[in-house]
C-alpha cells in the first residue's frame, strides 16, 4: 500500500572471517566475492524500487561493522538517490561480550574452567533465547529486539508514505528483528536466512503493523548451522 513506508533488509556480502569463531563483531572486510555481491545488489534494489513503485530515502543506515559498511558503500554508488550511510552499533549481530574471536572449542573450555558457571547447552550457538554468560554478552532474541528497535525509531522519522530506506545489517539479527516486530512466526527464524546482498522488504503502516512487502528470504537447509 502506498500509504506504507518501506524498509529494506540486506544482509552484508560475503566476508573474510576467522575459521570455528561464532563471534560476529569479527573486524574484517569483504572478501572479492562479496565486493562482487555489493555491487550487484544495485540491480536487484532498483529492481524492487521501480517494480514497487517506491521512492529510495537519501540516507542508507548501515550496521558500524565493516562488512556492512562495505557493501553500503559499494552499493550507494550506484544508486543516485542515496548521498549518505548513518552507521550505528545498533544494527550490529549478536555479541558474545568478553568471549568476542575466541574458538568454539575455547568458549566452551572457558565456561568449563569456571567453577561458578553450568555446563554449555548443546545447542549453545543457536539457540535464540540463550545468553552466553559472559560480560557485554547477548542472546541472538536480545540483538533482534535491538535491532528492532532501531527499524522502528528510523521508520518514525520518514514521514512520506511510499518511501523506502535501505538497511545494511546481518542476518541472524534483523531475522529475530522481523520476529519482534511481528512479520516473521518464531518457528520460521532458524528455517529461513538471508542471501548476500539480496533485498527483502518490510513494509510499516501509519499505526505501527509490520508486513513482508516484498524481497525472499533464503531457506535453510537443515544440516547447515545458521550463521549471521
């Protein structure tokens, strides 16, 4: 509906990226595929937009890290409308505090060795509502409600319907995002992703309701660990 405003969801493109690490506040860059990825995003934004019939907002909101911000500077290059990236730790994955670039293996040691601490869960990494017990850490549901919270602060502010502003964030985060704010069932989370670079759009009415507007998200296949 054109009295709608729109957002939309990219995740960042591939990345360069310790091996076994779950951190994903991990510092690194992309990798030349997913230079690649960012640029050919362009075609697929303005793809949606024309189709929609949407208007691109001149501001690009990006998640601080730099695979973000790397591929929402690629893509602003071609897209005429956009002349500035608002960066913001806000949009980041999911933190796992002090335990940040260590090792599966070292993670669950570390626990191991503290006599104040229970034994990891198996289903540690993935499990949405578990907080590893570290400090400065989050649970995947903590950075979705974040994250959330962001959409629906920026959202108030674009005050013309039919206008779209894009986000460059991580997959795991705006996925528990789209849950929080009600487009995505909680049993869909872990069967779903988010391809490279690949727009999926939300639309939010006049009174506050989020709907998928437009966009696929990537289903999952169940022998892949979800990762951001």
């Amino acid at each position: 509906m054109m009295s709608d405003r729109y957002c939309i969801l990219l995740r960042h493109g591939d990345y360069h990226q310790l091996p076994a690490t779950p951190s994903a506040h991990q510092p690194f860059g992309l990798t030349s595929l997913g230079l690649q990825q960012a640029a050919e995003s362009v075609n697929a934004i303005r793809e949606m937009v024309d189709a929609q019939g949407w208007t691109l907002h001149h501001e690009v909101h990006s998640s601080s890290l730099l695979r973000a911000w790397q591929t929402a500077s690629v893509a602003m290059e071609g897209l005429s409308e956009c002349d500035r990236i608002v960066t913001s730790d806000s949009l980041t994955e999911r933190c796992v505090g002090s335990a940040a670039n260590l090792t599966r293996e070292q993670i669950v040691a570390a626990v191991a060795q503290d006599p104040r601490l229970d034994p990891l869960p198996d289903d540690w990494k993935t499990n949405s509502h578990f907080r590893l017990p570290f400090v400065g850490a989050e649970s995947l549901m903590d950075s979705g409600r974040r994250v959330a919270d962001y959409l629906t602060r920026t959202m108030i502010q674009i005050d013309r319907s039919g206008h779209a502003v894009l986000v460059f964030a991580h997959g795991a985060s705006l996925r528990h995002a789209a849950h929080v704010l009600g487009v995505l069932p909680f049993d869909r989370i872990a069967q779903l992703s988010m391809y490279h670079a690949t727009p999926v759009a939300l639309s939010v009415s006049s009174d506050g309701v989020w709907r998928h507007a437009a966009g696929q998200w990537k289903n999952r296949h169940k022998q892949l660990e979800p990762l951001d």
